[in-house]
C-alpha cells in the first residue's frame, strides 16, 4: 500500500522546518558575532584548513564560486582576517588567527549543542533518516528539471536550478499563511 502524500501542515514537515529554521538562526546569530556570514565562514574554514585554492569554485554544503570567492577576499582581507597578494595564496592574518580558533569554537559548540539531547543511537537513525530523505529530493529535482525541460521543449542546466546565496544555506521557509509546529499540537 502506497503511503498517502504529506500535506506542507504535516506535523513531520512543520518540525523540519522549525528544526532548519532554528538552527539557521542560531548559525546567523553565531557568526554574527564575529563579523562573518557563512558563506565567509566557509571560505576562512578553507583558507584555515589549507584546502582552498584560488581560481578554483569552493565545493561543499554551499558552493561558492571563483567570482564569489574572490569578492569574499577582498572583504576578508579589508576586515583584517587573512593576508594575500597575487602571488602567494591567502592565509589567516596573525593578527586574526585567535578570532578565527574561537569562531571555530563557537561553530563545533553549535553543532554540538543542535544534536546534544539525542542518543548515539538517535543520531545515528536522524543521519540515516535526512540522509534518504536528501536522497529522495535530489530525485524528485532531478525529476522536476527533466519534467520543466520537456515541457520547454530544450534541456535546462542543472546549475541552473540550483540557487546560492551569498549568506546562509538555503532552507525551506514556511509561507506566513502555514501555521508553526506549536500552533499545529494546540
């Protein structure tokens, strides 16, 4: 038997939302604090890391491209965090490098804090869970592309359907119409 289809008020769907909307704004509010976007965030992690490499898109949960990555520079360097000139590759400023090992700190704390009330157990069955359930809306995009490119009568990009942001990942935000998750139990 086929499952019947969730509507967007679904109490599985509302909490997801919340879920992702809360730690969205809990990233925001962590970054804040130092001055940086995520998008920033991740471009410094890299620089950090040694993994970032100038002229080239910057892969990962958010990518960011060469003309993205070089702009966030300029304002990387302007704001004090790395150092670069054209012929050597960017690295953290001395001066910031202590900012940087707190934002650090700050992030890993984040990511702690969001899955600290579950057991091994819990987490290991929610990665499971977010995992399939990513895989299914890859699929479903996937779908809805070649569907949209038919319908056109011409192939579409697939980075084309993709959208960045200069800010934060994208997340599903509920239409002011749809009620929260709290709303929806009363």
């Amino acid at each position: 038997m086929q499952p019947r289809p969730l509507e967007p008020n679904e109490p599985v769907v509302l909490a997801l939302v919340d879920a992702m909307t809360a730690w969205q704004e809990a990233l925001e509010q962590t970054l804040s604090a130092s001055g940086l976007n995520y998008a920033k965030w991740l471009l410094l992690r890299a620089i950090r890391q040694g993994t970032f490499v100038r002229g080239s898109p910057l892969p990962g949960t958010m990518p960011i491209d060469v003309a993205q990555s070089e702009q966030m520079l300029q304002h990387l360097q302007r704001d004090g965090w790395i150092e670069y000139a054209e012929n050597m590759p960017p690295r953290i400023a001395e001066a910031a490098a202590s900012q940087v090992e707190r934002t650090a700190q700050a992030m890993s704390a984040l990511h702690s804090v969001s899955v600290g009330p579950f057991s091994s157990q819990e987490r290991v069955a929610l990665g499971s869970l977010l995992e399939r359930m990513k895989i299914t809306l890859s699929d479903h995009t996937t779908r809805q592309i070649r569907v949209g490119s038919e319908a056109d009568g011409q192939e579409k990009p697939a980075a084309a359907a993709a959208v960045t942001c200069a800010g934060l990942p994208p997340v599903a935000h509920r239409p002011a119409s749809m009620p929260t998750l709290a709303r929806a139990r009363l």
